[in-house]
C-alpha cells in the first residue's frame, strides 16, 4: 500500500514549487475514447520495510525485441507510462528526460508505452523528443496489470520508481511536476545524492 511521507528537502522544495492543478490526460486523442482519469502528480513514498516483492514484466519493445524488467534490478528504475496520443505526456517528457540525463549512473529509466495503435506512432514520439532509453510496448495496455496495486489503469501519464530489487518504492500518479522532483524522489531511493558540477578555480594573481 502507497503512504505519503515528507521527503527530503529538496523533493519538498521542489513540490513547493510545483505547479498545483497537475491533470492527467482525460481522453484518448484521435480515438473518441474517454475516462482517463484527472491526477494531481502528488509524490507518494513506500518505506523500505513495507514494499512488496519486485515487480515482474516482460514483454517486446518498440523494435519488437525482448525487453524485461527483471534485466534493470541492480538499480534505482524509473518507469514512466506514456502514450503518443497523450498532451499530458509530451508536455511532462522534456523534465522527464532532464532528469534522465542528471541521474545517470545512479538510476536507470524505462518507458510503457499503452494505446498506441502502432510501433510507428510511439516511435514518432521517440524521435520528436530524442528518448534515448527503452520501453515496452502495450498497445492493450496489459502491461499495466504489473503495476495494479501504484497505478489506476487511466492515470496516463504516471511514473514508478523502483528500488535496486525491483520493488515499487515511489509513484507519480499524474504529470510530472518538475524534473527536479523526480530527481529528488530518486535520491531519496537511492539513498545518494546526484553529483554537482563544482565549478573551476580562478587562476590566482601571480
């Protein structure tokens, strides 16, 4: 079960500074289908001595390749599920993949794409946005059914964050509030800070 904490003060910080009426997609665009639910992208933290045991997925991904949850373990992993057809998506994927970039080595990330009627449309997407790291393909959506404890089966866009044995450790339900939260939500999993650049001496007056 998902309890909410006070994280650390950076993730506090950067949830203050959060902007408060966050939505999630509310239809499916292009389709006429609707119930996608509204979600506010509060952090919601699992203590260490309550999470379940690791998650298991397997499937294919974009390519149509192999592609297994279990081959993450070892590490923090971000699991981000999103869909082309998603406003809320292509709007969350610029702070999704700067805090890609300033967790790497001590996280790993993973998209589920769901709803995407072909390879083709997810794939468009990948470009658009350079996404570098993998994700599954569930255009039934199935791929959720993993995650049915964290995640509302319409709460598209949303964001797991599991521990190094694979266990659901955090959730986002809903648009990502900001890069930094993220970042600060897996410091706090990781239990070690992201590195900041120092910046170069001045040259000394001889």
């Amino acid at each position: 079960m998902l309890l909410s904490i006070s994280p650390s003060s950076r993730l506090a910080a950067a949830l203050a500074a959060a902007v408060l009426t966050l939505t999630g997609c509310s239809s499916i665009e292009g389709t006429g289908s609707k119930g996608y639910v509204t979600a506010d992208g509060a952090v919601q933290m699992v203590p260490a001595d309550e999470r379940e045991k690791a998650v298991e997925l397997t499937g294919t991904d974009l390519d149509g390749d192999p592609i297994d949850l279990a081959d993450f373990r070892g590490d923090v992993t971000v699991v981000n599920v999103w869909g082309a057809w998603c406003a809320q998506c292509r709007v969350e994927m610029p702070d999704l993949l700067e805090a890609a970039e300033e967790t790497e080595g001590i996280a790993r990330f993973v998209g589920i794409n769901i709803r995407d009627g072909s390879t083709g449309q997810a794939k468009s997407f990948v470009r658009r946005f350079g996404v570098k790291y993998p994700s599954f393909y569930s255009p039934d959506g199935k791929a959720l059914l993993a995650f049915h404890d964290t995640i509302p089966p319409r709460a598209i866009p949303s964001t797991v964050v599991l521990d190094a044995e694979g266990r659901v450790a955090a959730a986002i339900i809903g648009i990502l509030p900001s890069a930094a939260t993220l970042v600060g939500v897996v410091e706090d999993v990781a239990g070690t800070k992201v590195p900041t650049e120092q910046p170069d001496d001045e040259p000394v007056d001889g």
